[in-house]
C-alpha cells in the first residue's frame, strides 16, 4: 500500500491576474505579498505574465528574482511555459520551430530555480520525446498541463501516457488541472451574466446544457465537443447574447471539464506538478463547483507529494472578491481535506524545499 | 476572460499634434505576441475612425493596423499599453471630456480547436475619458 501523500501549499499568480494587470502591484510586490499573506511556500509564475521580454530574460532579472527567493523565503515551483503554435499567421510552426519555441522556456526555468515548466497540449507525444534532451541538459521535469476540455481519458493524453511509459523517464510527467473536474457551473459565474442582464431562461439554459454535457461524460473526440460548443453558440443566440456567444461557449465547455474525480487515478503517478483550480469558496469554507475534498483524498492516497498551485480563474468574471482571500479559502479547504484523508499539508518552506526544489539547489 | 474592463483606463486619452492617442491594454493575462492581434477599432464621440487612418505605436515602432498580423517576434507585455494614434480634424481640448470605445479582437496561439483555427476573446471597452 502506497504511503500518504504530503502535498506542498503553493499558489499561482495567476490567481492575482487582475490586480497584476491593472498595474496595482509590480511583480516584486507581488511576490512579497504573497508571501507575506502566507500564501506560500510554493510559488509557480506564468513566464509570459509575470517576465516582461520572457523567455529572454536579462541576467539582472534573474539575480533579482533569486534575492527575492531568499528574502521570502518561497519555493519556485513551477514555471508555466506556453506552447504558441499558431505564433505565425501563415502557418502552423513546424515541430521543429515548435520544440526550439519551448527550447528557451525550459532554460529559463532552470535559470531561475524553477524544478518544474508546465507544457501545453499544443505539444506532441514526439515533441515531448524530442523535448527530453532538453528537460535533461537543464535538470527540471516538463509536465503538460490535462486541462479541459482535455481529460485524464482523452486519447490524446493517453497517447502521451503511453510513450511516457515507454520512455520511462522521470522528467517527462503531467500536470492535472482541477478544472477538468467540476461538479457544477460556479454560481459566481451565474451572477455575473445575471447582473449583465441576460435572462433567467438563458441562465437556466446554461446550466442545463452543462448537466447534459455532464451526463454524456467528458468529450472523447473533438467532433462532440465542438457539438456542445455548437449548442452553447446556438442558445446565447437565442436569447440576444450574440456578442458574447463565443465567451459563453468557450466557459461552459472550454473551462468547466466533466471528468469524474476518479479518473485522474491512471495519470496521478506522472503528475509532477498541479493545477489546484477552482472558482469559488462559500460561506462553509467549501468550493461548490470543484470536489476539493474527493480531489486531495486521491491525490493524498496516491502517494503525491508534489506541490498544488492554488489557481483561481474566478477572476475572469469576478471583480468583486478579495483574490488574496479567496486564494486562502482554498488553502484552507485543502488542509482540511488532506487531514480527513490522514494526511497533511506541507507548509513548511524547509520541508517544501526538500520535497519540490530543484535537486541541487540552484547552482549549475 | 471577461475582459471588456480592462482595456481602456482613466488615463487612457492623451492629446498628439492634429488628433489623439488611446492607450490600450492587451485584453488578456499573458502577454502575446502583437501577431495575435486581428483587428483594432476606434470610435471616438460615435463616430468610427476609418482602420487606415489609426497608427499603432509600441515601444519605438508604429505600424498599421492590419500590420500586426504579421509581427510574430514582438511582444506585447501584459503590462505595457499599445498607443492607438487617432487623427482628427478638430482635437479636443485639453480637459475636455472624449466618449471613445475601444474593440480588440485578438487569436490567442496557444488554443487551437481545429487545423488554423484558434479560440479568439473580443474585448469592447467604452469610456467617457479626459483628454490629457
């Protein structure tokens, strides 16, 4: 029987978009916050948000960011790559523009102490074959990100798992999002389109669509999730929302995946990072629209002692709540979930340090 | 993203030599690259502001609107501003009040749906602004 898992406490700023975005903090007095509000110790950036000039990231920068490690006393996670395929208008990059596109990504990680670069779908399983000599000249794992609408059962994740076995290397890996698993439409979401004035048959209609999705299981093909994309479109039109038809299409069947907790099982021994994602914490410290609890009782009972990056997209529609606050909401319910499942959360940075931080510290 | 709101801020409006200039943020949480760019609109006092006549300044280099599409090595940093220039005839005065709408449609590179097709986000930011 595999021992339990001690899950490291980490956040994203990607969790703090808007006040980033708005010029409310740079990213230095992000990271201090963060770190002062105990958010911590597991820090993981996306490098095209956070890094102005990313991947090309001038010696200075990296200096800078290595003090403001040692002053917080945070732990570099993960550093999210992003694998921009259709860069070019004319074409799609080649598979070799593609793996020279991540190239430097990859290298920039390292550079900043990061021990692991989440990867996205765009990446092939020869790609991910063909990024190993680069995953190994810098030490640092590459983990591709199962988001939804992708699955832990989608083909094209189980093509990948498969040549990860047949590789057998430890550095190639996965990086669960949570949103590949929602129970149910985040209400904050409701009540933003409701105070935009869509119609209650419209709302309804949302929900409703998304059930049946739910019912019909996580799409196995892209012809059927193009058809619950389809129906989306097809229903905001109905109701007058025609310019925002593609954004409502896009959440309900891009953002709010349909797998049942249960099938992160197959993958969880490849997961080298994760994405704790979520919308919302009510006024009982639980998250209505993610199974938080179910979640961290696999992920602890499978042994993963890997870090989780609170990740809240609430902030795409949701203007009004604290980031800070919510992001601690969801700490919270992680801890109380590891320890119903006997178990804890690492918040230590020492400890955290020794579970997740680049093997060797940061000297190359 | 809901993005609408943030594209357009209280100090977007500044006065340029014959015309205006709106500062824009990209109406996403990474930056892109300015090739995810499609289309930039202007409308200035309901009037839209034909796409030829707009210049689009970031950094030291401008370029027209239907040039972005092709810049796929600059960057446009989440926390940097694109200066849309707008000619006009009659500048407003400085202190005078501009309602202006602002529309970006962006091609985001890393979410492709099928073969060349790409999950876009449409932003429309409309403001009455100060001109400065």
């Amino acid at each position: 029987m595999t021992a339990p898992g001690t899950p490291v406490q980490g956040v994203t700023l990607y969790s703090f978009t808007r006040a980033f975005h708005g010029r409310r903090y740079t990213f230095e007095e992000l990271v201090r916050e963060v770190a002062r509000r105990g958010l911590g110790p597991g820090l993981e950036l996306v490098g095209f948000q956070s890094i102005k000039g990313f991947p090309d990231v001038d010696p200075g920068f990296v200096t800078r960011f290595r003090s403001l490690i040692d002053e917080t006393g945070l732990v570099p996670t993960c550093l999210s790559a992003n694998a921009d395929a259709g860069l070019r208008r004319d074409r799609m990059l080649t598979d070799d523009e593609l793996v020279d596109y991540m190239r430097p990504q990859i290298a920039v990680a390292r550079e900043l102490g990061f021990p692991v670069v989440r990867v996205q779908i765009s990446l092939t399983p020869d790609d991910m074959e063909r990024l190993l000599p680069v995953a190994e000249q810098y030490g640092v794992r590459l983990g591709l990100e199962i988001h939804s609408h992708q699955h832990p059962r989608h083909p094209r994740i189980q093509a990948l798992l498969e040549r990860y076995e047949k590789l057998g290397s430890p550095l190639l890996g996965f990086v669960p999002d949570w949103g590949a698993s929602l129970r149910a439409v985040p209400s904050t979401l409701l009540r933003k389109y409701r105070e935009a004035g869509y119609d209650e048959d419209l709302l309804t209609g949302l929900e409703e669509l998304w059930r049946e999705h739910h019912a019909e299981g996580p799409p196995m093909t892209e012809p059927q999730h193009g058809r619950w994309f389809g129906q989306v479109v097809e229903l905001a039109h109905r109701h007058g929302a025609g310019d925002r038809a593609i954004e409502m299409a896009v959440n309900i069947t891009g953002l709010f995946g349909h797998a049942p907790a249960s099938d992160w099982a197959d993958v969880l021994p490849w997961a080298v990072h994760t994405h704790g994602k979520f919308y919302e914490i009510d006024a009982d410290g639980d998250e209505p629209s993610v199974p938080v609890r179910e979640l961290i009782g696999l992920w602890v009972g499978s042994g993963y002692s890997g870090a989780i990056s609170s990740e809240w997209e609430g902030f795409h529609w949701n203007d009004w709540d604290d980031p800070f606050e919510v992001v601690a909401g969801e700490q919270a319910l992680i801890r109380a979930s590891a320890a119903a499942s006997g178990s804890r959360v690492i918040v230590d940075p020492a400890e955290a340090r020794r579970l997740v931080g680049l093997p060797g510290g940061r000297n190359i | 993203m809901a993005t609408d709101d943030t594209v357009l801020t209280e100090d977007s409006l500044t006065l340029r030599p014959g015309g205006l200039a709106v500062a824009l943020k990209v109406p996403w949480y990474r930056s892109l690259w300015l090739s995810s760019v499609s289309d930039i609109a202007v409308t200035v006092d309901g009037e839209r502001v034909p796409r030829d006549e707009l210049r689009v300044e970031l950094g030291d280099r401008t370029y027209h609107v239907g040039e972005l599409k092709d810049q796929w090595d600059t960057l446009w940093f989440i926390q940097d501003r694109l200066q849309v220039v707008v000619p006009r005839e009659r500048p407003p005065a400085e202190g005078q009040e501009v309602d202006v709408e602002v529309a970006v449609e962006l091609r985001l590179p890393y979410m492709q749906i099928a073969p060349m097709t790409y999950v876009t986000n449409h932003a429309t930011n409309r403001r009455t602004l100060t001109a400065r």
